[in-house]
C-alpha cells in the first residue's frame, strides 16, 4: 500500500470506543495517520510502515477529528462578518454612533442593516428609535438582535412595512411591541420580523457566497470542518428561496471550506401531490427528502419553529417568567404546529424541531413521538446515514421526559456557548427553582439522549474549543454557571459532543466523527491536548491546521 499523505509523530485522539478504560478514545498515543484520497485507510504502525507521496511531521501536535457544529446559521453568521456590527460596543451612545456612520455612507431612502445587538449588553436597554430616526434621516433601518428572535426598526422600516395602516394585522406568533401610549418601540419578535425582512429580501446569489465563504474560513481557523445550517430558504430565518444554489456556487468555486448540513425551514414546504400509494405529505421539488446529496453538502432535517427564545421570554413555558407577566408563547397554534410535524415527516423527512420553553419541549416531544409512532422511526437514507429526529436547543428538559428521548432517539441540542452571553439573564428569567433545567448536558449523557456540540452561532460565541469549555465549566460572565453545576460535562465528554456524538447526530458517523479507517480526512491539529489541560484554558488552546479530506484549509505542517 502506497499512500499519498502520511501524518508522523502525531498524537491521535481516535475518538473511537476504546473499552472501559478509554470509552471515547480520547487517550493520545503517539503515531501516524495515512490518507489515500480524501480518506483515512491506515492508523498507527500499518500507516507508519507504509510509503507514501508525502510525508508530514505534526510534531507531536494533538489530532483529533474536526469538530462538527450541528447547528448554527452559517450564511447568517458570514453576513454578520460583513455587515455593520454592533455586538459589545460598550455604550448605547457608541451603537448610534455606528449606526449614524453606516446612514451617512449610504443613499438616500437606502436601507441600513446591522447585526449583533443584545440588550444584555447594553443593561436591558434597546435603542431608542427617535434616536435611530433622527440619525437615519429618512433612511429605513433595521438591526437584527444576536438571538435572532427579535430586532429593531426605525419608523420608516415600520411605515413601509405597513405597521401604521388602519388594516395591519399582527402575524401570528409574532409581537409589535408597543408603548404605554399604544405606539410602536421600534422592538419586533418573532415571526413579525419578517414584515421588515421580506422588505430586503431575498439577498442576492452573489451577497450569499461571500457570506458562506468568509463564514466557513473562520470556521476553518478555529478546527471546525462540518456543520449544520439550522434554517435556510424561507421564513424569517432564511435568505432567498435559491440559498441551497449559494451553498453549490460557493463550493463550485472553491469558497465552501467545511462541509454542509443544510436544514431547510418548514416555510419552504409546500403540499406534494405524487401516487397515492407514495407518502405524501409537506415537500420540495422532485420528492428529495432528508439525506439528498453528498459528505460536502447534504440536506439534513426540517426545521420548524414551536416557539421563539429563552432571552427575549418568548419561549413558551407553563409558567410566567420570574417577574413578568408573560410566559411566552407559540409560534402557531399547537394544532397546526402538530399537523405540519406529521405531514413533514410522512413526507420522508428527518425534522428538526425547535423547542426551548419547557411547554413548548412537551410538545414537541409529543409530536415527534406521534409522528414516529405513526410513521416508523427515521428511515437510512443511505447507507451508514440514518438522520434522527431531534429537538433544537431542548433548554428545558425534565427527569421525567429523558427516558423518552432516549427511547424513541430523538437528539438534543443544548447550547452551553450561551452561558457566557446570556447565562445570567436566562438564570434570572428562570429564578431560582426552575434553573437547574436550563440546557442540562450531564443528564443527557446519563441518560443515553445524544447530546452533539452545537453554538447557534452568531447568537452565541461558535468557536468550537469556547463552546468544549462551557460544556466543562457553564461559566457566566459574572461567574456564576448557566443552571446548574450539576450539568457540567468532564472534557471527554464534551470533546464527545463536538467530534462522534456530532457525526452521530447528524446521520454521518459512517463518513466522520472518528480518526479511524475509511472515514474522511477531517483533521483538527491543536497545540496541547484538550482533554488534558487544565479545562478552565481550554479555549486557548492554538489551532495549528485544520485538514479537510486530506487538504489543509486552514495553516499547513510543511
């Protein structure tokens, strides 16, 4: 056997079930990795006696497989990376002063768009949109608030959105936030987002691409080779109904630096009508289904929204949050919320359902429980790709529901990079009693529930090795711990998540996840061992390359 890479002197985390004393493989042990193609075929001494094409020394660097978002917001986060930011600026008065610099910049009657804003930053404070009129000087404005649920629109934006006409009507599961007088903040929720939205969409093909290549090289410098892009092509979350196109442009030409898990919005369904002995139900065009495509880009579950967020207290839960007199709500009546679960998933599609109120987790238990009773379990795609159904963000979970979830193997993606941004907020909308819910960890572990590594970047910090870390400690920035220190995971675990349990998750253990033969090339190479430092640096840790099929897009060993 010739090779045509073969990595020496390197320290391999396999990843890979090892017996009782090392379960998840995450015990370095020196050696070398060959590659033929864009796959591993040899690990330890076979691939060190063997010759290969080139020969690289990782200098005893730690390899571990490239680690795996399964749910972020990949174009979103690449037009934040282009878009006039104004996350932590310290200051409401820097935020106008931003915001007042992008309006000068632009036409008259021109939109002026920004990203990143949350009140947590800025002491619960939103923007004061006579101000943002005054320095808009008759320009429409809208900036999107980081969680994503909410935004901020000056008086133009509102008008031209129709929010002032006699006939306007509120969209359901949505909120015009208004004064004591009756008139409107400026503050939007939820799905009335998309009144403004629809205003400036769709963006354009070419808008996209940029967005998906800056986003995946960031990506690629921080280890990162796979991931999940929860919401594209419709609803308020998605950018143009052609933003599966962007992802195959981009890659075309060379601008696609990870792989892709595109989840489409349940919005982009429309009723199928094909042979009555055929599962109709809610699909695409040409009946694809979850599981279409390739390692590179593959659509993955359906997305459909149950209820909005925890920071912005529109998730729905039973009770009031601490303090208000809102327990949030659904994005639809429950109703129909469960018939378009059922008629997706007839359809032969995975679903991915977000759910973060306690009320609104029940549901969707419910409903995926029902769905699969009715309709079987997830069904392999092809072979070695079973995609799971799953529940987004699960942020409140009880005892009672983890037998469930495990039972019938339905996926959680909790994210722990939140404990830094808004940790404490969420502890606070909480209180006391009903926190040791907030996205548990330990407990899905415990439990047998597949707990995969995800950021829901922007809404959070997506570095990977950030986001191993808060699983580690759940540190808020006041240093306290996001719910309950009894959720913290040991740094095997939460390397777990973001490596195998994510591959898992995502329906790809067959192709990633694990340094081990026939799987992808997909290497992160790190300056100290992860599992292994003290955990509280473990965000510091350097990455020295990131390899993707055997090519590195990110640094390189020569």
């Amino acid at each position: 056997m010739r090779l045509d890479l073969r990595i020496d002197n390197a320290n391999i985390l396999t990843m890979e079930p090892a017996g009782d004393a090392d379960p998840y493989g995450t015990r370095a042990r020196l050696g070398s990795i060959g590659v033929i193609g864009d796959r591993i075929v040899a690990v330890g001494d076979e691939a060190h006696d063997a010759a290969a094409d080139r020969v690289l020394d990782a200098d005893g660097r730690f390899l571990a497989p490239g680690f795996n978002d399964v749910h972020c917001h990949t174009a979103w986060y690449g037009m934040t990376l282009l878009d006039v930011s104004v996350e932590k600026l310290g200051t409401m008065d820097a935020v106008y002063a931003a915001l007042e610099a992008a309006a000068k910049e632009k036409a008259p009657g021109e939109w002026v768009t920004a990203t990143g804003f949350s009140q947590n930053d800025y002491d619960g404070q939103y923007p004061d949109i006579q101000v943002l009129d005054r320095i808009a000087d008759g320009r429409p404005m809208f900036i999107r608030q980081v969680s994503g649920h909410a935004a901020i629109a000056n008086t133009e934006a509102l008008e031209r959105a129709g929010v002032f006409r006699d006939d306007f009507e509120t969209p359901e599961g949505g909120k015009i936030v208004r004064d004591e007088h009756g008139k409107p903040t400026g503050l939007i929720e939820e799905t009335a987002q998309a009144l403004v939205q629809d205003l400036i969409r769709p963006y354009s093909r070419s808008l996209l691409v940029d967005a998906i290549d800056a986003a995946t090289e960031s990506y690629a410098q921080q280890g990162l080779t796979s991931f999940g892009d929860a919401g594209i092509a419709a609803g308020w979350i998605g950018h143009s109904p052609t933003e599966l196109g962007a992802y195959q442009e981009a890659r075309q030409n060379g601008r696609l630096h990870a792989r892709g898990q595109l989840m489409p919005m349940a919005d982009a369904l429309r009723p199928l009508h094909a042979h009555d002995d055929d599962q109709n139900g809610l699909g695409l065009d040409l009946g694809v289904v979850s599981g279409f495509g390739d390692p590179m880009l593959r659509l993955g579950p359906i997305k459909i929204f149950m209820d909005g967020a925890m920071s912005s207290e529109t998730a729905a839960m039973y009770e009031n949050y601490e303090g208000s007199d809102t327990p949030g709500y659904f994005q639809d009546d429950p109703e129909v919320l469960r018939a378009r679960v059922l008629d997706t998933y007839r359809a032969g599609w995975s679903l991915a359902v977000h759910a973060i109120g306690d009320k609104a987790v029940a549901k969707a238990i419910e409903f995926i429980c029902e769905a699969q009773d009715t309709y079987g379990f997830p069904a392999q795609r092809q072979p070695g790709h079973t995609i799971p159904n799953r529940i987004e963000h699960a942020a409140m979970v009880s005892d009672s529901q983890l037998k469930t979830l495990r039972d019938y193997g339905i996926v959680v993606t909790p994210q722990a990079a939140f404990a830094d941004a808004i940790g404490d907020a969420q502890n606070a909308s909480l209180g006391e009693a009903r926190r040791p819910l907030l996205y548990r960890a330990k407990a899905f572990f415990d439990s047998g529930v597949l707990l995969p590594g995800s950021s829901d970047r922007p809404c959070a910090d997506g570095t990977p090795l950030r986001g191993i870390q808060a699983f580690v400690d759940r540190r808020t920035r006041s240093g306290d711990v996001m719910g309950s220190a009894d959720e913290c995971l040991t740094p095997e675990q939460a390397l777990t998540a973001y490596t195998s349990i994510a591959a898992e998750a995502s329906g790809d253990l067959a192709d990633k996840g694990t340094l081990s033969r026939g799987k992808l090339a997909d290497i992160v190479f790190l300056d100290e061992n992860p599992v292994a430092v003290d955990p509280t640096t473990i965000k510091d840790i350097n990455v020295a390359a990131t390899m993707l099929g055997g090519r590195f897009t990110h640094g390189n060993l020569d």
